[in-house]
C-alpha cells in the first residue's frame, strides 16, 4: 500500500518498488492530457519506462476496484501498450 508521501511528482511512479503493483486503466487518460503539458516525447519516454515495471493494465472501473480490494479482476493487455510505446 502507498503512503501519503510516496508520490511527490509522476516521476515517483517510475521507482522500482512499484514495480508489478500499479494499475493503469486500459485507456489511458492521464497520458494524452500529459502530451499536452510535457509533449509527446517526454511523455512516450516517461510511459515506455512505466511499462518496465509490469503494470496491471485493465478495463473499466470495475476490475480496478476488485484489483485493489485483493480479488482476482486483473487483466494484463500491456502488449498494445507496448506496441504503441516502441517497447
């Protein structure tokens, strides 16, 4: 579990003891919002190191949540991610 003080900047996702215990929701709605503010290569680059640490990519709200209550609604797509990142 995540304390209050663990993320300090999006940079803070990029710390090897998330890696495997993130969640990133299929569609990705943080990242072209980032596009916007940081551009799209620093944001490819930030992405492609986040898809280094094995995040739980999943569908819809409804396995986020039974992701994070311990239950088994994981889905792993990273493949299309991983595609489109150029990893």
């Amino acid at each position: 579990m995540a304390a209050a003080g663990d993320f300090k900047s999006w940079d803070s996702l990029l710390d090897e003891k998330w890696r495997g215990k993130l969640l990133l929701e299929v569609r990705g709605l943080p990242f072209p919002i980032l596009a916007e503010a940081w551009g799209e290569d620093r944001t490819f680059t930030f992405l492609k190191k986040l898809l280094t640490l094995d995040p739980v990519i999943i569908r819809g709200a409804t396995p986020e949540m039974e992701a994070l209550g311990g239950r088994a609604g994981r889905h792993r797509h990273r493949q299309l991610y991983r595609t489109r990142a150029g990893v």
